[in-house]
C-alpha cells in the first residue's frame, strides 16, 4: 500500500564562504495529508551539523544551532530552549540517512553514532552493525547492498557502488523504496 513520498537532497553550498552541505527532506503522507520538511546545513569536510530546522504538520516546529560541543534546540510551544552538552562527534536526526552514505560500510562494521533529535530534544546513541549485503530490486533496478542495521529497529539498504544509494528502508512496518528517479515509495 503506498502511503506517500519522501524525497532526500544533499546540495553543496556555500554561504558566507564557508563550505558546507545542505541537507533537505521532504515528505508527503496521502493517507493522512501529514506532511514535513528538514533541512540540516552541515560542515563539508567534518559533515558536523551547524543548524537544523524540522517541522512537520501534526508534530510541530524546532530548530536546532549547534556549536562544538552543544546544541540549542528551540521547540514551539515550549518557552525555554533546551541544551545539550555533548562529546563530539555528534550529527543531527536529520542528516542520518546522509551520514549512513559516508560511513566505511563493509561486512562486519560495527560503530555508535550520537545523534541528537531536535524534536525530542534529546541525544541518541545508535548502534550501527552490516551484518551482511543483500541484492535489492526496485524499480530503479538492482542493486548490491550493505544491511545497515540499527539498535533501534530501523534498517538500511545501501548500494556498494559509488553513489551509495539508500535502496531500502524499514522500520515500524513501513518500507521506503528508491523509485526509478529522484523520488522514492513508502
């Protein structure tokens, strides 16, 4: 049953001179007309995020300014920020699917990713293993995949090939798959 669409975009850019990647996400649930946008700017090199913005029709508004070892969250309809300390390196919800792209995958990787969640204004340490590749077909074609598996009950599929595509998606009986262009299927 298809439920709706999510498109993912990473674009260079480079405001105030500074080199930085562009995070956006966008989706549409036509079940329930829900619909969200993201955007995460973060560090070229470092991918570190700098800001994030997150809304989403049903659940709210927050925004998120990190510094180097803190991040300022401001959440509508709450009158005080919140802020968290953290060892870095930490990334923003956000950009996790991007981030997953620049990992060195291979059978057997094991890592922890701290992520913070703007929304739940909380961090998250998310244990990360590819226990195995798997071919997956979609109707953008088939593709040779590390397993990307979480310790919080989300999978990926990602390509071993030079885009690294996210192929496949899985977590709390919904599945995204990559379409045949730039949009995907849930």
């Amino acid at each position: 049953l298809d439920i709706g669409t999510m498109i993912y975009r990473i674009e260079a850019a480079k405001p105030e001179g500074k080199d930085v990647w562009h995070c956006t996400t966008r989706g549409l649930v036509t079940a329930n007309g829900a619909n969200s946008v993201s955007q995460v700017m973060c560090d070229k090199e470092t991918f570190a995020p700098i800001t994030s913005l997150w809304r989403h029709s049903m659940l709210g508004f927050a925004e998120a300014i990190y510094s180097d070892d803190s991040v300022r969250i401001k959440v509508e309809g709450k009158d005080q920020p919140v802020v968290i300390t953290f060892t870095p390196p930490v990334f923003d919800n956000e950009q996790a699917m991007q981030l997953f792209r620049r990992l060195p995958l291979k059978v057997g990787y094991k890592t922890t990713v701290n992520v913070v969640s703007s929304l739940g204004s909380g961090e998250v340490k998310l244990g990360v293993e590819v226990p195995e590749m798997e071919t997956i077909e979609t109707s953008a074609g088939k593709f040779e995949c590390y397993k990307l598996v979480l310790n919080i009950g989300q999978t990926f599929w990602i390509s071993n090939d030079e885009h690294r595509y996210v192929t496949r998606f899985s977590a709390g009986g919904v599945t995204v798959l990559r379409g045949g262009g730039p949009l995907g299927r849930c």
